[in-house]
C-alpha cells in the first residue's frame, strides 16, 4: 500500500497542471486581490455619499432618518450627506448624477442606484445592516442588559465592521480589515478545488470511465482500498498546496487570519478533504463523460463561491440572512464562515458549530462512496 | 492425457437495450492454447472480454476460468489474469519503470520480487533504453509495448489482448506478435481479439469467428478454411481478349473469375487441380502469361462464405 500511494503522490506531483491550479493560480489571484484592494478597507479614502430620502408617511423614519444623518465613518466623516425631498426631485436628482442613489423611507426602505460602483455599495450596505439592525436588536438589548440600544453606534459598527458584534473581538486583537472576506473565499475555494483531484480518482478507479479504470478494476487489489490510498495520497499534496497558500497569503501578502492559526489550518483541512470527497463522488455517481462531470463540478464550485462572496460579499450576507438553508449545502460558505468567525470573534462558537456542519458534511460523503464501493458498481460499463 | 480448460463460456447472453452484443455463445479455451477471437469491429468480441473480466455484468451464462467460476470479487482468479487493453492504460506522470512497477504492485505485495519482475517485463518488450522514459516521449509502438509490459509484469497465467496492434507500425506489430508466440512458449494460455485475420492465421492455434454476437466458425485455421468450398484464388498476369474470358467463364469450373487491368483472378472451387486446369486452358488458348501465382483460401474467405461480407 505504501508502494501505491508514493507512487500516486509522485503521479500527482508532476501533474503540473493540476498543481498550478490548485496552488498557483490561488497565488496568482491573491497577489491581484492584494493590489486591487489595497485601498478598499481604509476609511481615508471613502467620501461623504450624497444621497436623498423620500418619505412615504409610513414605518420609523424617524429612526432611519437620524440613523443617516448621524451614521459615520471610522475617522467621524458622515457617511451620507442626505437631502430630504419628494420623488419626483429625487430622481431627477439620480438622473443628472446629484445623488449615488435615493432612499424610499417605509416599513421596508428601499435604495434606488444607478450603478455599482464603492459609493453605492457603501449605501447598499448601509441600508442592509439597518433592515438587519431591527432583527438583532433583541440580542444586542440582551447583551447590554436591558440599556437603551443605541441604534446610531450600532450602526457605525456595522458599517466599519461588518458585524454589530465587533465588541467581541478584543481577545482576537486582529486589524479588522474588510477586504478579507476576497482572501477567505478565495482560500475556501482553494480547498474546495480540491475537487477536481477528487474527481480524477473517482475517474482512474471507473472501468467504465477510463481505461486505467478498466485495469486497476481487473487486478486482484481491493478497490476500496486503492481508492482510499489515492485520495489520501491527494488529500497530503493538496492540503500542502492549501498550506502554502496561507503561508504565502499570511507572510507575503500579510493577510491577517487572526491569532488562532492552528485553527485556520484544521478548517482548511477538513475543506480540502471535502472537495475531494465530493469530486470523487460526482465521478462515481453522476452519469455522463468525464467532460460533463469536469462541467458540473467546475459550475457547482463557482456557485458556491459566487454565494459565498468571493465575487460579490454582500451575497454571503444576503445568502445567511434569506436562505439560510442553503448555507448548510455549501461547503465554501461554511468554509469562510469559520474563518470570519475565527477573524471577528474571540470565541469558538461559531467556528465550533460551521466546523461541525463541515464534518458531518465529510462524513456524509465518505459514507456514499463506502457504500458505492461496497455495491461494485465502480467496474461495470 | 486431457488436456485442461482454462477458459469456459457457457450461454453467455448480453444486451444493451435492444442491441443483443452476445447471443448465448458457448467458448471452450484450453490451457496452453493461443485463442483467437476474430471479428469485424462491434462484432461483440471486446463485450465477450469485459465479460469474462467481470467488467461487464451479463444477463445470462456462465463462465468459469481455470475451473473455477469468475466473479468481480475472485481475487485468487484475478491473481491469473493479466489484461492488455485496446485503449493505453498507463499514466502520463510516470516513467516507464513506474508504470510497470505500479501495475505490478497491485498484483504482486513483496516489493522485491516486484522490482525483479519489473525489470523482467522491461527486458521482455525490449523498453531497456527507455526506462526512465515518459510516456508522451515513446512513439506509438513503444506505448503499446509498454502498455503490454503493465499488462504481463506479474507473469499471469491467463494472458487477454484485446486488439493490442491497433495503429501500430508494421516492426513494432512484429515484435508485439513475437512477444505473444512467447509469451505462449512460456506456458501461458493466450486469448487474442483483432479484426486482423493476418495476425490471427499466424500465432493462433484455434479460432473463433464472431459476427453480430455469435460465433459463426470455430476451429484452427486449416479446419476453418477446408470447412467452406473454396479452393485457391489463382492470379495471371496476362493479355488475355474477351472471347477467351467468355469461354472461362462458361466452362463453370470456377467459383469467380475478374479480368482487370490485365490481371485474371479466379477464384477456384474446392476441388484438385484448379491450378494446372487453368495453365492447360490458357497453354491450349494460346494465352502468354507473365506471371501465375495462387493463394490459400484465407480466414476472409472463409468469413465472406459464411456472412456474406469482408472481415473489414
């Protein structure tokens, strides 16, 4: 068996190919990420937004009316410079460029933009953690004991940090950064690429899908067996191709993974090997060429990191907060979402609760290709 | 003394979806024997293999080899077999040592004694110069050699190959087919598929004729060739004008008779003396010919007796 798997990981070593994706390319994009965002986190460089509000007669404007006159930056720059006007005036302020966007105040108010550019993403964020400020505010009353909850700093909170709950943080003591949320995703990505190695394994161990498949499957080995020592054989060199990745991005690009690096590394661990596993699975079980799966398995990773952020992270938020459900399917979300909460907070809950999720997760994948091996069907045409 | 099966197909029957591939042949393959399984592409040869390898599974039949019945989980029948496959089978990321040594690996567990078969099967294809060699970096026919060696390293004792030669050049298929008479030499039971009848006429003791999932003829070639009424295609070089032709053709000795290009081919009927019939009725014609010569009925023939089409 060790004969088998030195020769596998050697097999995969000088696949070139593979190893740039997996290794390479994630670098490559971390060092683009790096540069492009190199400004976004600074406050220094945000403006004030001009902006206008159109009252409806309807829900708490006051409320949302103070919560823009008074929202800040970091630095004490307002955030908004609004005008209060009618609806007609606002769009014609929208039309010829006088605003970013315009709020329609009421039980749900809404933000009308044009583009999508910093400022109106700055708005859009602005206006979703005070949709979500209502839905929290019975923990944060909790957590202050009953004190009047003072909506303005929250909100501040919110848009330097992303999470009211900053406060809790203190322990991890890192430079809250908001560009991170790009390197998470794109780590969790990484180790979700994993995939594709998972998913050549599945190939090589198919009679049906490869001739190699067709020799292994002749030979007296048992295939569980064999399949096991290759994608553990994967799972070593990709998970070391994950580690140089956090080393690189942590020590050269200086990305900050919080204090709790062994942490870091155990999720990073058990995403690899999920990719993997999955990978495999889509060989063994999904019908078609070796083409078709390759799609499916690109496709259902980007979609995964689509709505775990790593194009837009608004997504990650909306995803939580509407479809929570789906946050359970998707690996790289709960992959990103232990490292925020290893980045964001002090304690381990959160870490705790994704990572059981993630294990279970494994351990759902690992049993489906037990009991696919257990039914033979890997050899037959 | 009786002479041992080492393969034995009984009934085998599969089909996918309306397309019967095997139609209940029965194939009895004794040790030591070279088998050949001869048949124009989708004849249902390489289904009849994946059968008998458990690739396959099948909906009717039996098949036990080395007396004893093959399943997907016969490690111990498995251990005998060594299988070269159409299709190369080997990884791109390994040299050829590797290559063998890893297939090796799977059959044999004492490192040693892999290694020593390793260098065996290297020396065996003649890939001694090669060793440290990647796969993209052989031609064709040191890929199927290698392909060969991954297949033989564990020195089985049941040897299948499944149309080995395909787009290989014509010193490389010699050596390939040198390889297997061999091979057989050393004691192992040989099946061979190809839809090369040259190939199979020259290394295969016994063969079988497949078509559309059946076996249509069964036998060595001399019993094959003598079982259909064909006698010699007699070849003339030779002027030859029409009337002359005409009265050929007329005297309904032979089978066929073509005239092109100032070349006569007749295709004799299964009876003595068709050669010099022929040299009398063209001496007493007045016919001067260049050149004469004849040729065997081949497995071809006896493939277009039985089904009415060339093997190719």
């Amino acid at each position: 068996m060790l004969t088998l798997f030195s020769t596998k990981i050697k097999c995969l070593y000088r696949d070139r190919q593979s190893l740039f994706w997996a290794l390479l390319f994630p670098i490559f994009l971390a060092i683009i990420y790096h540069y492009a965002f190199a400004d976004l986190g600074k406050a220094d460089v945000l403006k004030t937004i001009d902006i206008a509000a159109v009252s409806t007669g309807s829900g708490n404007e006051a409320t949302l009316k103070q919560t823009l006159q008074d929202t800040a930056f970091e630095n004490g720059l307002p955030i908004f410079n609004v005008v209060f006007v009618d609806k007609a005036e606002a769009e014609w302020l929208l039309d010829h460029n006088k605003v970013t966007g315009y709020i329609v105040m009421g039980e749900v108010p809404e933000l009308i933009v044009k583009g999508s550019d910093i400022k109106a993403t700055i708005a859009k964020n602005v206006l979703n953690s005070y949709r979500q400020m209502h839905g929290v505010a019975d923990i944060i009353a909790e957590e202050t004991r009953g004190e009047a909850v003072n909506y303005n700093a929250v909100m501040n909170d919110m848009v330097d940090r992303e999470y009211y709950l900053k406060n809790r943080k203190e322990a991890s003591g890192a430079n809250m950064d908001y560009t991170v949320i790009y390197f998470y995703a794109l780590l969790a990505m990484v180790c979700i690429y994993g995939g594709n190695w998972g998913l050549r394994e599945g190939i090589d161990i198919s009679a049906s899908l490869s001739a190699r498949g067709a020799r292994v499957n002749i030979s007296p080995y048992s295939m569980e067996k064999l399949l096991f020592c290759n994608l553990s054989a994967s799972l070593a060199l990709h998970f070391t191709g994950v580690l140089l990745v956090i080393v690189f991005m942590s020590n050269v690009l200086k990305i900050d993974f919080g204090t709790q690096l062994p942490y870091v590394i155990c999720v990073c661990f058990v995403g690899s090997m999920i990719g993997i596993l999955f990978g495999c699975l889509t060989a063994l079980l999904m019908k078609g060429t070796e083409k078709k799966k390759d799609a499916f398995l690109t496709c259902i990773t980007l979609i995964w990191g689509f709505l775990a952020g790593l194009m837009i992270p608004s997504i990650k938020y909306i995803v939580a907060s509407k479809f929570s459900a789906l946050t359970f399917v998707n690996p790289v979300h709960l992959i990103t979402d232990c490292l925020y909460s290893l980045y964001y907070y002090s304690d381990l809950s959160q870490y705790a609760h994704n990572m059981i999720v993630l294990i279970i997760t494994a351990v759902i994948l690992c049993g489906m290709i037990v009991m696919y091996m257990r039914r033979g069907r890997h050899g037959s045409f | 003394m009786e002479e041992k099966t080492a393969v034995d197909i009984r009934g085998l029957y599969k089909q996918y979806g309306n397309l019967v591939a095997v139609n209940g042949i029965d194939l009895k393959i004794k040790e030591g024997e070279v088998f050949g399984l001869l048949g124009p592409n989708g004849s249902g040869k390489s289904t009849i293999i994946n059968c008998l390898l458990s690739l396959v599974r099948y909906d009717r039949g039996t098949i036990n080899i080395f007396g004893s019945t093959m399943k997907e989980s016969e490690v111990a029948i498995k251990r005998k077999i060594g299988v070269i496959m159409q299709e190369v089978a080997v990884f791109e990321e390994l040299t050829v040592y590797e290559n063998i040594e890893y297939f090796c690996s799977l059959y044999v567990k004492d490192r040693k004694k892999v290694k020593d078969l390793t260098e065996d099967a290297i020396s065996f294809v003649s890939l001694e110069d090669f060793k440290i060699f990647y796969p993209q970096k052989l031609s064709g026919g040191l890929l199927r050699r290698l392909n060969i060696a991954c297949g033989i390293a564990h020195r089985p004792k049941l040897i299948i190959l499944d149309e080995p030669t395909v787009a290989v050049d014509p010193q490389s298929r010699n050596k390939i087919l040198k390889g297997i008479q061999k091979l057989n030499e050393q004691g192992a039971t040989i099946i061979y598929t190809t839809h090369y009848m040259e190939e199979v006429e020259q290394i295969c003791n016994n063969i079988a004729i497949i078509d559309k999932g059946n076996v249509v003829a069964l036998g060595t070639k001399k019993t094959l060739t003598d079982s259909i009424n064909m006698g010699e295609t007699i070849v003339v070089e030779a002027q030859i004008n029409h009337a002359v032709i005409n009265k050929l053709k007329s005297s309904g000795k032979y089978r066929s008779i073509e005239y092109f290009d100032n070349v006569l081919k007749v295709k004799a009927k299964k009876e003595s003396n068709s050669f010099i019939g022929l040299i009398d009725f063209l001496q007493q014609n007045n016919v001067a010919f260049h050149k004469i010569y004849f040729d065997m009925p081949t497995l071809n023939d006896v493939f277009l007796e039985i089904t009415g089409k060339e093997l190719r």
